[in-house]
C-alpha cells in the first residue's frame, strides 16, 4: 500500500487523531495513530497487515509475539498470515511479562509486532523477555513507525507507514502553552 492510501484508512476510521496527546512514551505529541479503531475493521487489517505477512514470509518463524493490549490484534493477524502460533505480553506491576502460561521455547526464532512505534519502549521490553527465553527475535514489524525508521531495533523491521511525528518532551511542548487539553486516548496509563 502506499502512504497516501494508508493515511486515508486512518481518516476514514477515525483513527488518526489531531489535539494535544500524551503518549504511552510519556512524550506530548499534536498527532495520536489510534490504531484500534482501525483495528475493529477486519478487512482494513488483513490489508494493512498483508504487507507484513508478505515481507516476512521468507523468514524462519516460530512464534510471533505483540505486546498487550495494541499489539495483540495485529500479532495474531500477522502470525495468523504466516501460519504461525501466537503469544502476547501484559504488564503485571508495570512490568512486561508473560503470563497465562504462554513459553517461548529455547532456540526459537521470533517475529514481534506492535501496532505503533514512537520510541520503541513495549518492543525492546518485549525483546528483553524473548532474549531471557534464549530464544532469538528475528524481525520487527508495526503498522505505523512514528519515528520514521529512526529507532533502531537491530534486527530486520517492517512498517506499513512510516512518519515523522513530532514527539515533545513535556516541559518543551509548545502546545502546552494553548488551551489544548492534554488528554491520553491509548490503552496504557502512566504513573
């Protein structure tokens, strides 16, 4: 797909958002890509993320794991493409781990997805838990890489659309000195 038909998917779903945002990176940002309501369409994600399946389809894939919550749909739609099992991360007490007795096995190659990059934080936790399973992360893939490939996550890494949004520290956001009030749409809280 090409940018322009991408970004046209998140208008028409309402999904790209303007106003005043914290982000789940603690950053302040005048653009939010809430994917889930992309997400809820099920034949915009099986094209979105066919672009996915494809780049990765040649790659020895075990397991594809995503981070909850915005992570799931797009990892099970992924691995769901490539024919692969699926596992997913939560937070118990803030920290990301596996639960509901899903294992990574030692030796695995693993693909992880996520639905939006700014910083890369879920990602390299999520990478953090697969490299403590002796297992091996492969790929990287994302519906929507804010950081327009800047993040390097040193493996191979797919998105579907790559943007560069501007992402502020709180005490630099010039939006903080309108009447714009900040507000935080995503699925995760900060403390």
């Amino acid at each position: 797909m090409i940018k322009d038909e991408v970004i046209k998917i998140f208008k028409e779903t309402n999904a790209l958002l303007n106003g005043h945002f914290l982000l789940t990176s603690g950053k302040h940002s005048d653009t939010y890509f809430q994917c889930a309501k992309v997400l809820e369409h099920p034949n915009h994600t099986q094209n979105l993320l066919s672009e996915i399946v494809e780049y990765f389809k040649s790659y020895e894939i075990d397991v594809v794991i995503a981070p909850a919550m915005g992570g799931i749909i797009v990892g099970y739609e992924v691995a769901r493409g490539l024919g692969k099992r699926f596992v997913f991360t939560e937070r118990e007490n803030g920290k990301m781990t596996l639960r509901r007795n899903f294992q990574i096995e030692k030796k695995s190659k693993v693909l992880v997805c996520e639905d939006v990059t700014t910083t890369g934080g879920s990602v390299f936790e999520v990478m953090e838990i697969v490299k403590n399973s002796e297992a091996k992360v492969v790929g990287v893939a994302m519906i929507v890489d804010r950081s327009n490939g800047k993040i390097n996550f040193g493996v191979p890494t797919k998105s579907v659309l790559k943007l560069d949004v501007i992402a502020y520290e709180p005490a630099d956001c010039p939006i903080c000195k309108t009447e714009i009030p900040l507000v935080k749409p995503g699925s995760r809280s900060l403390k």
